[in-house]
C-alpha cells in the first residue's frame, strides 16, 4: 500500500511537472518576443539584439533557443576569417559555453587557431581560457569528477590526465587538472590539498603581472584561512603586495596583509596595518580582528 502510494505520488509530482513545463513552453511560444523571433529567422545580424530582450523579459526558453540557433545554424558554418570578430568571439564567452561541444566548428577554431582568436581580443591564452579549457572541464572533467563521487572514490587523476594529453597535448593539462584538484580537496575539506593546489594554479600564471587584484586578494585570504605552512604564507603576501600596488588603498588589502602578517608572528607589524584598515571603513569585522590582534587572540578559524 505504502509504496503504491509512493508510485502514485511519483506518476502526480511528473504530471504537475510536465504541465508547469508545457504551460512555460506555450507561453514562450505564444509570446510577442517568440512570434519576433520567427519573423527574423535565418536573420542572424538581428538575433543577438533579440537575444538581449529575451534576457531582460526573463525567457530563458527564447534565450536558449535563441543562442543554439545562432551557434549552430549561422557560427558554426562561418569560415574562420568570418567568424574570428570580437562580437562572436565575446557571444560565445557570455552565452553559449553550455551548448557549445568539442564536436563544434566554432571549437576547432577555438582550439587550432587559438592564435588568431588571441590577436583579435588582444589577449594572450583568450581562446585557452573562454573556451576551450572550459570544453575540457565540461567534457572531460567533471562526468568522471561526479562518477567518483557518487562511488564515494576519488576520482583517477591520472587517467583523466592522460585522457586530456591525448585529445589535447599537453598544454591543456596543467591548468585544468590543478583547477579541478584543487575545487574536489576544499569540497572534501581535504584543506592541505585544497591550498597546496591553488597555490600551483597561482604559480602557472606570471602573479607579478596580473592586474586583477580581486582574483590576487581572494587567493591570499584563502592561504590566509586554510594554511599553516610558513612558506605558503609568505607566499601570500607576495600576491597580496601585488594587489596593493594596483589598488594601494584598499582597505580589504590592507586588511587581507595584517591577517596575513599576523599569522606569520608579525604581531607589531600586523597591528599597524589592521589600524589603517580600521581608520578606513567601519566594517564591524576588521574592528573586532584589530581588538583581537590586540589582544594577542587567533584572528582564523581552526579548519
């Protein structure tokens, strides 16, 4: 009784879900948007406008529609002296990462001419990184990342590494393995693992040169959080100096390098920072680790 109960229950919750799926589909189908779009088919100068309104009235439907339409039916039959402008080029990178595959043309471009595609943004590794290391992850990645996890094993780096290798030289192995070792140790809460690894994925990248002091500050604050190691630390504040060279001041650098100086055993030092950091916001966070540091008391959890 019990479990035709639950069968019964089942066969209801999937009829209320397709009638709530068939009524968002007719909808999208019957809207004004959606008889526009009809009207511009095969028109593909005017469908990333269209897109745009999709976006702004909230029918995921359209927009969806509206971007496998685009990526299959006119990009991907582009040559790729056509398709190589900075319009398609930054289309793909906004919209269509979940619908493009290693099986599309617009990725070969991507992958073998990555060069070109580099020239025309201006930007060393801009096809590395838009979009074909995101394929890799997607593709090669993350179905045996969640495969091992649902048998409650880790997964074979080893083997997904040499998967890559052979699908796709070597040069797309380094950045995508750290990547995903270091996202599966902070989700084990393995934190060793976790800070050993994003301190390699720091090290591919020339730090000194980088001007996303964002990026820079949140990975200081995570060695900061979750390494005990000497090293690992002063390693931080080589990233955090950074940072304060592109943005000297702001007061969540100056705060991330007390936390950091402090942790090292520069209580002094740390202090003298924590106070500018005070004297320029009123956050009630830095006031309470300035009271702490006073105190000589442990501004980090224990992981």
């Amino acid at each position: 009784m019990i479990k035709n109960k639950i069968k019964i229950g089942r066969i209801f919750f999937m009829m209320v879900w397709l009638i709530i799926s068939t009524k968002s589909v007719l909808h999208s189908q019957d809207s004004t948007l959606f008889r526009e779009y009809q009207s511009i088919q095969n028109n593909y100068e005017n469908m990333p406008l269209l897109l745009d309104k999709a976006l702004k009235a909230g029918d995921k439907e359209l927009a969806k529609t509206i971007i496998g339409d685009y990526l299959h039916n006119y990009l991907d039959k582009l040559s790729l002296d056509e398709f190589a402008t900075k319009e398609h080029i930054e289309f793909l990178g906004k919209f269509a990462g979940d619908i493009v595959s290693s099986m599309d043309q617009v990725f070969q471009w991507f992958y073998k001419h990555g060069d070109k595609i580099d020239s025309v943004m201006h930007n060393d590794d801009c096809a590395k990184h838009i979009l074909v290391n995101f394929i890799i992850r997607k593709e090669e990645i993350i179905p045996k990342v969640k495969a091992a996890e649902q048998n409650g094993s880790e997964p074979d780096w080893a083997q997904i590494s040499r998967t890559i290798q052979n699908k796709y030289g070597k040069n797309y192995i380094n950045y995508n393995m750290v990547s995903s070792k270091m996202n599966w140790y902070f989700n084990k809460k393995n934190y060793p693992q976790y800070v050993h690894n994003l301190t390699a994925l720091m090290g591919l990248s020339d730090v000194q040169k980088s001007d996303n002091w964002q990026s820079l500050n949140q990975a200081a604050w995570s060695l900061f959080m979750y390494s005990q190691q000497k090293d690992e630390l002063e390693k931080a504040l080589t990233w955090i100096e950074r940072a304060l060279q592109i943005k000297p001041e702001d007061y969540r650098l100056i705060d991330t390098k007390a936390n950091l100086l402090y942790k090292l055993g520069k209580k002094e030092e740390a202090i003298t920072f924590e106070q500018k950091a005070a004297s320029m916001s009123k956050e009630k966070g830095i006031q309470a680790t300035l009271a702490k540091m006073q105190k000589d008391e442990q501004t980090w959890e224990n992981y």
